[in-house]
C-alpha cells in the first residue's frame, strides 16, 4: 500500500478558499505517496480519522505564523497570519508527534513546527536580524 500524506491547505482570504501548489502534490505522488489536502476546519474526532488513514504530512508554505504561539505581539511588521490554519496544524502536529508520524515542513511549515517545539521566530527578518546583531555584539566589545 502506498503512504497516504496529508497536506496542509493553503487559504487564500479574498477568495475564502483553501488551495494547493501543484508541486506539492506533484512531489509526493513522484515518491510514491498518495497525497491528501487537510480541511482547514475539522473537528478533533475528524483529525483523528484523518490521522488513522494517513502515514504522514507536509506542513507547507503561507501566512507568518502567529506571534502569540512563541509569546510575542504581533507588530506592525509582522505579514497576515491565518488562526484557524495553525490552530489545525498544531493539533495535526501534535497527532503525528505523538504517533510517530512523519513530519515535513516546508518555509512556513518549517518555521512553525519549530515554533511548536519552543522556538521562536524573527516578525521581520531584515529589520530584527539586524538590530539583534548590533545588541549582541554590544556585550562583546
């Protein structure tokens, strides 16, 4: 049987629609795998169905991720974020973890599994990288 991975929905607000990059699909097909677009909406008995059926999942690119899930405030530099997508995905990550599934993230998914394994993010890279440079090599002087 083939593995069946769940992929992450991208959601696009204009449009109130959820979405997928070919290549994504495209990608685990080619591997082998059968790939499967979450509901960005779903109940935790739907997610645990869910779960039982696949062997894996992509947590893809998107929105930032929200400041609040590693204790920041969102500020103005800060891009949109999408609550109901990473109130999904931390419950489908914590699913995995605990069954130990395969996880994989890409840019955005990336940034938030290690988000939700205590990590912590920049809002705004060019700006804080840069300013978090200079307060560090202060002491160092």
């Amino acid at each position: 049987m083939k593995p069946v991975i769940g992929i992450v929905p991208l959601f696009d607000e204009e449009k109130d629609s959820i979405w997928m990059v070919p290549g994504y699909m495209d990608g685990i097909r080619q591997a082998g795998g059968i790939p499967m677009i979450l509901p960005l909406i779903c109940d935790q008995a739907d997610l645990r169905q869910i779960n039982s059926m696949c062997s894996g999942y992509l947590f893809t690119g998107g929105h930032d991720v929200d400041p609040s899930l590693y204790g920041e405030e969102k500020t103005g530099l800060c891009g949109p974020a999408c609550m109901e997508r990473d109130r999904l995905e931390q419950t489908v990550f914590r699913m995995a973890w605990e069954d130990h599934k395969a996880v994989l993230g890409i840019c955005r998914g990336l940034q938030l599994i290690n988000v939700l394994m205590g990590g912590t993010l920049f809002q705004d890279l060019s700006s804080q990288i840069f300013r978090s440079l200079i307060e560090g090599s202060k002491g160092h002087a």
